[in-house]
C-alpha cells in the first residue's frame, strides 16, 4: 500500500469529520443522515491515519509531495 495522502489533505478530512461529529452531537443530524455522514466520517479518519486513499489510486492522483 503506497501513500498517496498529503498533510492538507489528511487536514481537510479530519476537519469534516469532526465537523460531522460537532452536528451530530448538537443535534442538527440524526437517523439515516446521522448514520451515512458518520460512516464516511470514521472512513475519513482511517484513510488519514494510513494516509492512503483507494478512491486515488484509479485515478492516479496523489497530493503527497514529491521526494
């Protein structure tokens, strides 16, 4: 599993999950939304500690930098 994630982009995906959390603990999200956008926040903070993204890969993008 090659990474394929930058610092910015881990950022900007662990920013919306926590922004996800922040709705759904106040209440502005609940029941299947509450249930979709949660899933995909977990998804979020898993690819950005591994950084690596599969969704990348047939794409063939990659925001890391270039050593």
């Amino acid at each position: 599993m090659k990474k394929n994630m930058g610092l910015t982009d881990k950022i900007i995906r662990i920013a919306a999950a926590i922004f996800v959390a922040i709705l759904y603990f106040m209440g502005t999200i609940s029941g299947m939304i509450a249930l979709v956008l949660g899933i995909f926040a977990i998804i979020m903070v898993i690819t950005s500690f591994i950084s690596f993204c599969p969704l990348y890969i047939p794409f063939g993008i990659s925001t890391r930098k270039k050593e």
